[in-house]
C-alpha cells in the first residue's frame, strides 16, 4: 500500500478535500504521545486536520517523519481487473481473512498470453472471482 508523509498527505488533501486518511507510524519507530496508530484523518468543512470520529483538530500531533495510508475501498471484480490492467496499481482479494494481492503477468509480446496471479505466482481462483471483497492498493513506495 502507498505510504504518504505528512507533506504529501497535505498535498493531497489540497486536491481532493474528501481523502481520508490513516496513521500508520513514524519512519524513525518513536511513539507519539497524541496519536495512535489507525487513526484516521481528514479535513473539516474549515479546512483543518481532525480525527475522523471525533472531528477534534489532530495538526499538532503529528510530525514530519509521520506517514500515511489511504484506506482502501471495496470495488468490484471488474473495477479491480480494470486498474490492474491500468497498470498503476495491483488489486487484493480478501477470501475467508485471507488476502491475496494480485498483478497482471504478461507471457511474451501476446497479449493473449497475459494472466492474473498472486505476487507469488498462484493464479486467481474461481472462487476469489465469485466470491471475493476485493480492493484496490497503491504502490507501496514514497515519491
């Protein structure tokens, strides 16, 4: 999953106000005394960091070495298969508290030879198509 610093978490928030996002930790391994791991934050209508639940202003408990994830959305079989094909992103089925995070394999210059299979190698199952939450998931890299 993309991990966003502070400053690029900011960023982002400038561009699209309704991001949500979640505290992962700081880069160093420090804990903070105000924030906790999974907290999510966002913007308020007045534009300042908050908690997600408690709407309460979080800006100063964070700090630049803090980083962030974007939760991830349930989408559908298709939605996933597209962005993968994309190419920008890989897709996860979550079966049974089991994740499997898929990418595309392309088998020479054939585009017909192309396959969805696990970072692994393990093809995509019946069953994970049918049945299957699956998500989207960014690079997992900071820019």
């Amino acid at each position: 999953m993309k991990k966003y610093t502070l400053v690029q978490m900011l960023q982002e928030l400038e561009k699209n106000p309704d991001l949500k996002f979640e505290y992962q930790g700081e880069m160093d391994g420090k804990e903070l005394e105000h924030t906790v791991p999974g907290e999510f934050v966002g913007l308020s209508k007045n534009h300042q960091l908050v908690d997600d639940m408690t709407r309460k202003n979080v800006q100063w408990g964070f700090t630049l070495n803090s980083y962030f994830t974007r939760p991830m959305k349930r989408v559908s079989v298709g939605e996933a298969l597209h962005a993968l094909e994309e190419g920008r992103v890989s897709s996860a089925c979550c079966i049974r508290l089991v994740e499997s995070v898929f990418v595309l394999r392309h088998g020479g210059g054939d585009a017909s030879l192309t396959s969805i299979v696990t970072q692994l190698g393990r093809p995509v199952s019946l069953e994970e198509l049918l049945y299957g939450d699956w998500y989207i998931r960014e690079y997992d890299k900071i820019d």
